[in-house]
C-alpha cells in the first residue's frame, strides 16, 4: 500500500505532498525532510529502495527533481518505481500540450532540444520563468494524482483516461 | 471520453464567454502563487520562509473573508492556502472557504474545491459534514464533470455516518453509460467498504456486475474490492477463480486496448492485482490452485520484454507461485526467474531478487544453495539496503548449524549501521536467533553482551527481560544451568573491571541483577570485590536512576555481613537523602535487610526461581480501592489493546519516536501464539508469522520432484561431517581442513585452485549454507526443527493462561517495583512502630519471589505440544488404538450427545451440535439453547478413554459476553466412555454482530500430569434477540429516550401482500422482533436482547426501499441488529 508521494527539489524544498493516511501537519515537515535526507543521500548506483522506519521508500530522480513514494513494506517495489514514471509520463503529456497553447510560451528552444523527460526536469528544476507550470500549477498535478492513486491504491494508470476529467474540466474554461 | 465533455459542454453553454482568458492563465508564471514560489525557492533560511509565509496567510485570510472575492479569485486563493499548508504552516481558516468553493464554484473553481477539502480535512474533521449536501447535489447534476468531481471526492474520503445518504445515488450510477461514471462509483462503493463494511453488504451482486462490465477500467476497479474481500475471507470466492483467471488471460494474451500498454506491457498494474488475488485465492487449496496454473505459465513465458515492469510483474508471479499449491514445473521455472533477478547487475532487480528469495526459501531452503556465492557477495554489497535485505533472507536459514557465522555477520553490520529503526529490529532477531541455536553457553552470553552493548537503550525491553527470565529459569540440567550462570557472572564482572562507563544503561541493569542472584556461584569471588564493583556504578555520572535502583537492589541480595556490611552501610548513607523517592526506598531497604540477615533471607531468598509463584493476576485485592475510585467518578481501566487501538485510529501513519510504534504490532502478534519470547521478533515476525501460517498446513514439497541438485560448495557433505564444522565458529578455517573440504566436493565447477579472496567467499558460502541440504524435508523457523533447541523452556506450570502470563512478562520488566509493594508496608511498618511487623511479614517471602521468578508460571508453552509430550502411556500413545476406537464410536455420538441435553432444555429449539476441540481422551462439543429469557450454552464433554477422570475443570471467558455456570459445581467428572454436561447461562455485555467465548478444559488423571485443552465458540447475536411486546405510546416515550440510533436503507421483499407488512412479518420470522404497529407507510417494531436491553425500529417504506432507523441505549446493539436484518432479508 502507498503511504505518501512525495515530490521535492535538491534543496529539499517540497514541491507536492499527498498523504493516504492522516498525519499531523505538525508532523509532516520532519518526516519530508527525514526522507529528503534519506533519499540525497544516496548515489546513483545505488538501490532506488531504502528502509526508513517500518516502511520503505521508492524513489526516482529526475534531474533535481525527486519523487518518493512511502511505500508498506508487502508492496511491489518495483511496480511503484515504475508508477512513478507512469506519472510522470502523464504530466509530461498533459503540461507539453498545455505548452503549446501557451502564447507567452513561445521560446521554446532550450526545451525543443532536450528530450522529452529533460523538458520535465527542466521544467521543474531550472526555474527559469517560462519553465515553471507545473509548480505553478499545483492543483492540476494534485487533480492528475487523484485519478491515480486513491487511498493508497493504483487505481487507473491508463494516460489518456487519467487525464480526461481534467482535459475536460480545461475545455470547459476555454 | 470525448462525448463526456461533449455533454458537459451543451450543458454549461454560458460557460465559454465567462472565462475572458482562455488556457494562458494557468501558466501565468507572473500570478501570486507564481511569485510566492519563487520568493520561497530563492530563500535561504527557515526563519525567512516563515516570515514569509505568514505574510501570505494573513494577506490570504484576509482576501478570503472580503464578499467582493470571487470565485475564480477563491481557487488561486484556495492553491495558495493548499502550498502554505503543504509547507507545514496551518491555515485552518480557510477549510471553510473550500467547502464553501466546492459548493459554489462551477467547473474547475469547484474541483479545487474538492481537492482542497480532501488536502485540508480528514476522514473525521467536522467540517466534512458540511461536504454532504453539495456532494448530493453534485451526484444528482445533470453535468457529468461535476458527478465525476463528487465521486471523486466520496471515493476519497466521506464521514461515515452519512453513507445511507448518498448510497442510493452512488448504486445508481453503476448502471451509468459512462465508463468513467461507473468505473468512479465502484471506487466510491470500495471506499464505503473500507470505512463501514455492513453498509454495502447488500449490495454484493452488484459487485459481480461490476467485474463482469464491459469495460476495463471499471472490471480494474472492482478489484480492489475484491482484493479486499478476498484478503478477509477466500472462501467465499473461490467461485469466481474461473473469472480472474481468464481476466488475466486476456490481459496477458494482450486483448485490452492498446493504451492501456505502458512501455507495450498490456495493463501491468493490473495483471499485478490479478496475481495478488490468485495467490489469495490458491493458497492451501489444490483444486483452485489447478485452474491458475496454466495461466502462471503463460505470464512467466509472455514477460519477456526487458523492462522493470515486466520484472515486477514476474515478482509478483514467482510469489503467487510458491504460495499456491506447488506445480513442480512451475516452481522450476520462477526458480529459474529469481536466478535472473539476483544475477542481474541492475541493483533495483537485485534487490527484488532477494526479496523474492527470502519469501522463497521459507518454502524451499535449498534454493538458497543455489545462490549461495550470489547471496555471498551481497552480503559485502557497499549499499546497505541490499546488505540489510541479505541479512533478512539469512535470518530466514538459520539452523543451529550455520547461526554462528550469521550471527557475526548480524552483529557486523549492527556495528557500522546508523538508523536506530534498524539496529532495534536487527537486535531483537540476533536476540532470537541466540536464544534459539545458541551452540554453547559461552557463545550465548557473548553474544548477548554485543546485543546489549549495540543495541543499547533502543532496544526492546522484552529482550532483557527474556534473556533474563532465561536465566532464572534454566533448563533442564541443573549442571547447566548452573555453568551458564556461572559464566554470566564470570564475563560480567570482567566486563565491569574494564570500562562499564561505556556500557548502555540497559546492560548495566542486566549485569546487576545477574551480579546480585548469582556471583554467590563463583566461591573464589568476594562478596566484597563485586559490591565495590557496583558501588562504583553508582559513583558514575551517566548512570540513571532507574539502574541505581537496579545496582541497589542487588547490593541488598549480596550485602551479607562481614565488609558487605560497611559498604552497604556508606551508599545506604548517600542515597537514604537522596531526592529521588525511589532510590531512597532502595536505600532503605538496603539498610535494614543488611542488618538483619534473617530477614534477608526471608524476603530474598537464593535460588528461588524454580519454585512456582502464586500471583493473583486478577488484582483483587484492589478491588475495593477501584470501585471507590470509580465511585468518585475515575475514568474505567481501558486494557492496553483498547488503547492501542484508539491509538492506532488517531494516527495511521507511525511517525512517533521509534519505541512507540513498536508495541502496537506486538498485540496482533501476542495472539498468534509466538514462538519466540523474544519481543523484537515482531518485526520479522509480522511478515514470518503469516508466512508461518500460511504454510504450516500449506505447501508441501515431500512429493515435488527436486530438480536442482546440491551443487555448490557443501554439497557432498553429511550431515554428521557438518556438525563437526559448527565447532569453527570462523568462517575462516585452516587451510589443510579447506583442501579436505575441497576435495570431497565433487561437484565443485572447476578443480583449478581459486583466488585467495574466491576461497574465502567458498568458505564463508560453506559455513552460511550448512545445514540446508541435508534435510530432506522443508522445514524451517519455528517448525519441526530437527536440531533440538539448546534454550529449550522448561514447562513449569503448564495450567498457567495466557493472558496471566501477559500480565507476568510485564511485571518483569518493573522486577524491582514488584518487591517495591511489599518492601513498601514492611519498611513503612517497621518505620512507623520500630519493630518488624511480623503479621505483614508472612506474605513477604512468597511476593518477594516477584523479583526472581516474576515469570516463575508464565511460559508461553505450547499447549499442544505439551499435552501431547507429557501425555502418560496410560491412554493409548499408540495411533492404532485410537484409530480403532474411532470409527464405531463416531456415528452414535450425535444422537448420544443430544440425548444428554438437560430434560428442562430437552424441549426448546437447540443449536446444532458442534465440536469445540478433542484431545486423545477428551472430546468437547457444544450448543446453544435459546429459553424465553434466557440463552443456556450446554457444553458436552466426553471421555473417550476407559478410565474415569474426576476432576474436570471447565473456565470460560468472552469479553463481550457475561458468563455464569448453571452447574452446581464447576467441577466435572466423567467416567470411561460417557458424557459429562455442563451449563451456563449467557448474556450480553457489548453487543457486536458475533459474540465469541474462549475457555480452556483442564483435567487430571488419578495418575499423571495435568492436561489443558484450549477451545472457542462463536455464535450469532441474533440468539439473544427476542421480541419485546410494548404498546404504541410505550414505544414512543422510549424512543425519544434512546440515545445510540442508525439509520440505513433496506431493501423491500415484494410478495402478492402489501410489501411493508411481508417484509416485517419475515424480520418477525427470522428474528422474533415484535410487530408493534403498521400505519400506512410506517411501521414500528421492537425486541430486546434478552430480559433488558431493548431495541427500537422504525420503519418507512420510500421509494421502493425500506428507510430503517433503529435507536436502543445499548452501543453498537442497532448497528448489530440492522446488520442482521439485512442478512434476513437477503436470505428471504
């Protein structure tokens, strides 16, 4: 079962937190710096697992961008692994759509050169200010993560029917 | 998907020209959230982040509360408020906004509503309940987004109480066009299922339809429904094996739509939950298991791409297939997978593969053979997580043959790791494994000494206490026991003579109470030399207070005349004036009972370990003080599970300090009867007891066809040859003993001498795998162990429950406050009048054994085992003889019981006859007898030997159920072949759906050992329900009085009468409820649980469905009721 997602810079800044079993706000920011730690700590050619406490965490990182997932310890580690770049396959999908749309996103050059994963990563970590919607668009990634994960559980992983209701909601304003 | 927003579109026309800035908006990089995120990033100090943010969420508060903020400004306002809180900064004063925006904003302005309810608030939070109404409203729009958003937000989260009012609307929407309707509303139905079970009871056939749906997306979702179900009760799903398997078939054979690929993997995750609920479902059943296996072997074959996914899928398959019924050529080829996960360079596949391992060998050690010089080289692996999971799948091989060399390994990375998590849990598994395979006793007390040194203060304290119950107890041999002692003190007061400045204040606490019972062993060790020794614990500054008072204490067990006295007589000095009370009572203590020797004697006795203590664990003596205090209006003793429980509830997700989140497991665990005493197993244990359990009558691989060999480097050994090598406890053997080793090893793969650090993993290899070829049969941990254990408990009184030794274990870790009690009056006594108190006296000796033998009763002995062991040839030992009495006795016995019911019962209604547990002379069964007022358990017992047993003795317990023997005595007799019966009377305490009692027999022959036998009966709380004839205004007076009330929704029974009346005449039937009164729509109906306890049911026929309310003083009595109508009304 996933406990959390979390998603942090190098700084350990957090990004995004969606938590599947209550705790205490108080408690969160010493948790997500506990696990930020745990995660920077490690190298690249180490395990994307690490134990922390009675769970374990799944990580992946993308340029400075990392995504943890608290994990219990009877889950498939490796499927989250991969659930993770499921997600973030999606929001690339959706926010590289989005882009082009984007009057005021006309400079494109520095991403159109880059792949398709570093135009995320840049989007994420360079905080250039044309690369900034997916941290300025908090609510859409939390709505995105919504119609994947549902207490904890996977719960549509299928692109395009993941992104219908929100792609719905978006026509509904244009 | 298209003609969703399609819908959405025509329905919302004036929509479009509202929103002046179409789609840039959302990237606007220049809006506030954008500003303040990047004011945020570029910060560089926690105090200016705060600063910060508090500037934001006064600016927020304020826009939030002004009229003229719109809706569109509300949702910016409502992310920022989301980012803040997400920061840790709480900004409880917008929750309402979001409700209120949830309620009001229309499109995307409403979904952040919801998604800022769902951040914001918990299940519990008060405000939910505001939630409801828009919710319901939502549900009924004609706009399709805005069902989804409910759905959306119900499938999250939703107050309980509220589910009947919106249950029908979300039914409903099962039978919606829309795949995303109704793929959303069965995820809705499982969230329900989640927090109020009995709530969707009835609507289980819905979930079938749902499964059966055309599409994907809402089969998918209906899964984790049935994972759920499945996980709580595969029985009752074997029926629909069929279905997932040719679900899984499909998917695998790539029917599905091509995007529910991911990487060109058909639906991983999917196939995934798929083999979880196979595996589920397979478990301990062949014939289920036989429909699987075809479609094992395909997933096995079809995930041949090389992607993680894939190897997460094959994860997934190799733990279904060593969990079901084995197929032999199935398990050689996820043999085969897990060779291929850990020799792949890939960490992450590495580590899979371990993990699979370690759940693999429990069924097949020898697999571990085969990976041996793999599992080798992890063990050096520089990541640690990988080291750490090897050490987990070692701890899973350890026999007594190899736990010298695991152990080293264990307590190796013990020392370098740094998480204290770890080495708590690591510690209690070295603990474990110690006590289990210890091969000496130096070994064992060395061993120890590192664990008590690493694992320090984190440590459990059940480790201590067990390690020194152990002791006290000892085992079988005298002669050993006394040699292991001896060296306990012998390494202890080493130990303490070099630096015990850097000893963890736990194992100072150990040593002094070893110090204190046994240094009189070692005749050449001054009294004197060891107080001084603890004398200078005492002078250091880091010890605590609570080993002051432990070092105390057994300064007081050695202070016997001579200089024991003058030193007893100095600390005594410094510590009666001390602040601390405790330490001052030691000191007290000290004092008087080194100048009275007599007295000493009496209070602490040498050696008294061995005798049984007489504890009264129900505490009656309190009883008296407790009803006065609750009498001044204290709040009831909550036992500690109830707490837990309330404590687990408030917080899901354990992030309290590391000890807390411990215990809480430990209660599930004490159920399940442990094997080890050794606390810190729970860890480990929580995943090992349920694989203990799931194959301890499950997987057997006697007639399985081995198909690897015993290659590897012990391969040709025997066993006796292995036993010799136990005796290196180094890893590293001489190098003459490594080419005999060689040589006898044929199968080595190439004969050409190896590199010096090959030949060290060879040896490590030989020593780590010992023992796992040679035995023929699968047998590991806590089964059959072949190796007898060295620290095998003794049985000491075999009568003793389980739960007393609950309390006793406890008490043991409080050993000096157990003497504390009665220290307390005698020294208070003798204080106050300046002479002993002799009266007070005569109860000392035996309480003050609390101290030594505080666990003196409590073994946590196998009862099975033990009747079965001790059992005296007296009854025939001899399987025949008992097979031959089975067969012409079992047919009449039915008949013969019930001809034994009680002539007064003989008349009424009865149960059917049940067996409650046998033993080979005893055989109970039981029923229940439903009288007017009254529920009669008739317990039958029946002697199935030819001698006559007297003294039969039958204690049984419920906790939600009063229990009184009808019987004259509780004590039964029963001569050869004939029925001893006895009656109680039951009656409800705390009603729940099914009551359950527990008790125990124990009976005696005239010549032998006492015998116990365990048993448990449940029974529905229907029995107790009897009708309760009131009058109409009656009913109405106690209606407005009863506090405790559920409402739901039942479905009505349509027969050629009126629907209302037939429904209630079968709930009449079926659950003698009393008819009251029926008006028109409405009926009223009323029963009790027994004589008192009334229940009150209203009922109103609405929209096809039957609106019940039900309403008694009693908690949980009409949610238990209302589940049983429902369960009447299925059945009609």
């Amino acid at each position: 079962m996933i406990k959390f997602v979390l998603m942090v810079n190098r700084q350990g800044q957090t990004r995004l937190s969606r938590y599947f079993q209550p705790v205490e706000l108080s408690r969160r920011a010493a948790l997500e710096a506990d696990v930020v730690r745990c995660c920077l700590s490690r190298k690249k050619d180490q395990c994307s697992f690490v134990e922390y406490k009675d769970y374990k965490l799944v990580y992946r990182q993308y340029a400075a961008l990392y995504i943890v997932v608290g994990v219990t310890d009877s889950e498939n580690e490796l499927s989250v692994y991969e659930l993770v770049h499921n997600f973030v396959e999606v929001l690339d999908k959706y926010f590289s759509r989005v882009s082009e749309l984007d009057v005021s996103f006309n400079n494109r050059p520095i991403t159109a050169s880059l792949s398709e994963h570093d135009f995320l990563f840049v989007t994420f970590v360079s905080l250039t200010p044309h690369c900034l919607q997916i941290m300025f668009n908090l609510d859409r990634v939390h709505i995105i993560l919504d119609e994947m994960i549902q207490n904890g559980h996977v719960v549509e992983t299928n692109r395009s029917r993941v992104l219908a209701p929100l792609t719905a909601l978006d026509k509904m304003v244009d | 998907m298209s003609d969703v927003v399609e819908k959405t579109l025509t329905a919302l026309p004036g929509l479009l020209s509202l929103d002046s800035q179409p789609g840039s908006t959302k990237l606007s990089s220049s809006s506030k959230l954008g500003n303040l995120i990047r004011g945020i990033t570029e910060l560089t100090s926690k105090h200016e982040e705060e600063k910060l943010i508090q500037l934001e969420l006064t600016s927020i508060k304020e826009q939030v509360s002004s009229p003229n903020t719109s809706m569109r400004q509300m949702k910016e306002l409502m992310v920022r408020a989301i980012y803040c809180e997400m920061l840790g900064y709480e900004s409880s004063f917008s929750y309402i906004h979001a409700i209120k925006l949830a309620q009001q904003g229309t499109a995307l302005e409403k979904r952040v509503g919801y998604l800022a309810v769902s951040l914001f608030l918990n299940e519990s939070h008060e405000l939910l309940l505001l939630l409801v109404n828009t919710v319901l409203k939502d549900l009924q729009s004609t706009n399709l987004i805005e069902v989804c958003m409910a759905l959306t937000v119900v499938s999250q989260m939703f107050p309980k109480d509220m589910i009947p009012a919106i249950l029908p609307l979300v039914e409903e929407k099962l039978n919606h066009p829309k795949e995303i309707i109704r793929r959303k509303a069965v995820l809705a139905l499982y969230k329900f299922y989640l927090i109020a079970p009995n709530q969707v009871q009835h609507i289980h056939n819905k979930f079938r339809k749902a499964l059966c749906d055309k599409d994907p997306g809402v089969m998918t979702a209906s899964l984790h429904i049935y994972l759920q179900l499945i996980e709580e009760n595969p029985e009752g799903y074997k029926d629909l094996t069929t279905s997932f398997v040719t679900i899984l078939k499909q998917v695998v054979g790539g029917k599905l739509p091509m995007d529910f690929n991911y990487h060109s993997v058909p639906a991983p995750w999917l196939q995934i939950q798929l083999l979880r609920i196979l595996c589920l479902l397979g478990k301990n059943d062949q014939s289920t298991s036989e429909i699987m296996y075809e479609v094992l072997d395909e997933s096995l074959r079809r995930a041949e791409i090389n992607h993680n996914i894939t190897y997460a899928i094959l994860f997934e398959c190799v733990k279904c297939i060593y969990t079901i019924h084995p197929k032999s050529e199935l398990l050689e080829k996820a043999a085969k997978c897990i060779g291929n996960f850990v020799l792949s360079p890939k960490i992450n596949l590495k580590y899979l593969g371990l993990k699979a391992l370690t759940y693999v060998v429990q069924q097949d050690p020898k697999l571990a053979l085969q990976h041996q010089m793999t599992i080798i080289e992890c063990l050096d692996h520089p990541d640690l997580i990988i080291k750490r999971e090897t050490l987990e799948l070692l701890f899973r091989i350890t026999n007594a043959q190899n736990v010298t060399v695991i152990v080293d390994k264990m307590l190796e990375f013990l020392r370098v790791n740094k998480d204290d998590y770890t080495t708590i849990d690591l510690v209690g598994k070295v603990a474990e494994l110690a006590e289990k395979y210890a091969p000496d006793n130096e070994w064992f007390i060395e061993t120890m000494s590192t664990v008590f040194s690493v694992g320090g203060d984190t440590m459990q304290p059940d480790i201590p206490n067990s390690f020194l119950k152990l002791l006290s107890e000892g085992f079988d041999s005298m002669e050993e026991d006394r040699k292991l002692r001896l060296f306990a003190v012998d390494s202890y007061v080493s130990l303490l003579q070099e630096e015990p400045g850097k000893l963890p204040q736990r194992f100072l606490q150990v040593i002094s109470w070893v110090l204190g019972e046994y240094s009189y062993l070692r005749e050449d060790l001054e009294v004197d030399t060891v107080l001084r020794l603890l004398a200078k614990l005492l002078d250091m500054k880091t010890t605590s207070s609570e080993t002051k008072s432990w070092v105390l204490m057994a300064m007081t067990k050695l202070c016997e005349g001579g200089a024991g006295v003058s030193v007893a007589r100095e600390v005594s000095e410094t510590y009666s004036s001390s602040l601390d009370t405790v330490l001052r009572q030691r000191a007290q203590e000290l004092q008087h009972l080194s100048q009275d020797s007599e007295m000493r004697a009496r209070v602490l006795p040498r050696n008294a370990g061995l005798d049984p203590l007489e504890v009264d664990s129900s505490l009656s003596f309190l009883d008296g003080f407790v009803s006065e205090a609750l009498a001044a209006g204290a709040a009831p003793y909550k036992p500690p599970h109830q707490r837990q429980e309330e404590l687990a509830q408030a917080k899901a997700l354990s992030l309290e300090p590391y000890g807390l989140s411990l215990p809480i497991s430990m209660s599930s665990c004490c159920i399940t009867d442990r094997q080890s005493p050794t606390l810190l197993s729970i860890s480990s244990g929580l995943s090992g007891n349920s694989n203990d359990l799931s194959y301890r009558g499950g997987l057997k691989l006697d007639g399985v066809k081995r198909v690897w060999g015993r290659e590897g480097y012990l391969a040709q050994r025997e066993p006796v040859e292995e036993s010799a090598h136990v005796e290196v406890p180094s890893p590293l053997r001489s190098p003459s003993q490594q080419g005999g080793a060689g040589g006898s090893h044929s199968h080595t793969p190439t004969h050409t001498p190896t590199p010096e650090p090959e030949l060290e993993k060879q040896q490590l290899a030989s020593s780590l795998f010992v023992g796992l070829a040679s035995q023929s049969s699968v047998c590991l941990m806590g089964k059959s162990e072949p190796t007898p254990q060295r620290f095998r408990r003794k049985a000491n009184s075999p009568a003793s429950s389980s739960a007393a030794s609950e309390k006793q274990s406890n008490s043991m870790v409080s050993a000096p406050s157990t003497v504390d009690n009665l220290m307390f009056n005698n020294l208070l006594d003798s204080h106050i009048t300046s002479e002993p108190a002799v009266s007070s006296l005569e109860q000392t000796p035996q309480l003050s054994q609390g101290l030594v033998a505080a666990n003196g009763s409590c073994d946590e002995e196998l009862p099975d085992s033990d009747v079965n062991g001790s059992s005296p040839s007296l009854i025939g030992d001899d399987p025949v003889v008992a097979a031959e009495l089975a067969p012409h006795e079992e047919p009449p016995k039915d008949l013969l019981l019930s001809s034994c019911l009680p002539a007064e019962l003989s008349g009424l209604s009865h149960s059917e006859i049940t067996p409650l547990c046998s033993d080979q002379i005893l055989d109970l069964s039981a029923c229940h007898v439903q009288k007017e007022d009254a529920l009669v358990l008739v317990v039958f017992i029946y002697n199935s030997s030819d001698s006559d047993i007297q003294q039969i003795l039958l204690e049984l317990d419920s906790e939600e159920l009063e229990v009184s023997c009808e019987s004259d005595s509780a004590v039964q007799e029963a001569t050869g072949h004939s029925v001893a019966v006895c009656q109680y009377s039951l009656s409800v305490k705390r009603p729940s759906v099914h009551v359950e009692l527990v008790g125990m027999v124990s009976y005696q022959f005239p010549v032998g050992t006492p015998q116990s036998v365990q048993f448990s009966y449940k029974l529905p709380l229907s029995s107790f329900i009897r009708p309760m004839t009131v009058s109409t205004e009656e009913y109405g007076t106690m209606w407005l009085d009863f506090s405790h009330d559920t409402k739901q929704n039942l479905t009505l029974i349509s027969d050629d009468q009126e629907p209302l009346t037939a429904t209630l005449s079968v709930l009449k039937k079926k659950l003698q409820l009393h008819v009251v009164e029926i008006i028109g729509m409405e009926g009223i109906v009323a029963c009790r649980l027994l004589q008192d306890q009334p229940c009150l049911m209203h009922c109103r026929m609405h929209a096809g469905t039957m609106a019940v309310w039900l309403r008694s003083p009693v908690p949980d009595l009409p949610d238990c009721l209302m589940y049983f109508c429902q369960r009447a009304l299925q059945e009609h």
